[in-house]
C-alpha cells in the first residue's frame, strides 16, 4: 500500500455562516491524503493506473467554487470527488483549513480533518477489496438479475468481491 499527498493546495472562497464570509470569501488551504495499492501503475509506469495528484487539486478546486456553510460539508463533497474519480482508493483524509476564520479576532485558522476507509472483505471469500458502498462503488452497474442481487445481500450481508460478483453476472 503507498500514500499520495498533495499538501497546501490555496484556493480563495465564500464559504462560512457569516454574510461577510459569503460576499468576500476567505483563503483556504486543503491537505489531501490517500491511500492505495500503486504496485500496479509503478510497474508499468502509467499514469493512467494511478491517482493522478493534479486531479485532485482540480475535484478539490471545482467544490471550493460552490459555496457552504461548514467545512464538514466541503470535505464531504471533496471525498465524495475522489471516490467518483478514482476507484481504488483505500483510505483518504482531507483537512480544510481557513485562514483568519473570525471576522473580529486574530486567529490565524481553524480546520476540519475529515476521512474514510473504504477496506472490506468479500462476504463469500474473505479477500481483501475495496468498497465504497454508495453509487461509486466499482460493482454498480453490474448485471445481476434483481432477484439475486437480493439473496446475495441476505446470504453474504455485505459486498463481494469482483471475482464473487462475476460468478453470478448474466
């Protein structure tokens, strides 16, 4: 397993619950941590086999353009990015952090760390996999009859794996 980090990525927005926030905006400073199996893109050295770090600046540049209230809520919109994104990411952390957070006090930031682990096993062979369980889940999509689908959820309770799944793909 290897880590990706792209640290210190500035952005200006208007987030926040004050007026002043939402009309000016403040500076912004987010910290993206990701963990993932790279053996693959190293060995063949290819980009397109791993998480490419500019694009995570960009998911993370495109949410910082919608404004929010809570930082929590621009995190979550940042991990959810990348899970849309990149569909072998084990685990990921994200810090956002805002630069003089009160309109009348000197203090230099406040942040939220906010992450997710996305490590499973097979419910029917116990390998090891990656699930996000939600729409960008890698077996959405998948074409299983609706009727086994359902048995398999009461069986397995959980997912399988792609192995598993393929066995009742048809």
């Amino acid at each position: 397993m290897g880590l990706i980090a792209v640290e210190g990525m500035h952005f200006h927005g208007h987030h926040g619950v004050y007026e002043e926030e939402q009309i000016t905006g403040k500076d912004y400073v987010i910290d993206v941590y990701i963990e993932y199996s790279f053996g693959r893109a190293a060995q063949e050295d290819n980009l397109f086999k791993t998480i490419n770090y500019e694009t995570i600046f960009l998911i993370c540049q495109a949410e910082m353009k919608k404004p929010v209230q809570l930082l929590e809520t621009l995190s979550e919109r940042i991990i959810d990015g990348l899970k849309a994104q990149f569909n072998q990411i084990q685990d990921v952390n994200v810090r956002v952090r805002k630069q003089n957070p009160f309109p009348s006090a000197e203090v230099d930031s406040a942040y939220i760390e906010n992450g997710a682990n996305f490590t499973s096993k097979c419910g029917r062979c116990g390998k090891g996999m990656v699930c996000y369980n939600d729409e960008n889940c890698w077996c959405v999509g998948k074409q299983i009859h609706e009727k086994t689908q359902e048995l398999l959820k009461t069986q397995y309770r959980g997912c399988l794996c792609n192995n598993c799944l393929t066995q009742y793909e048809g």
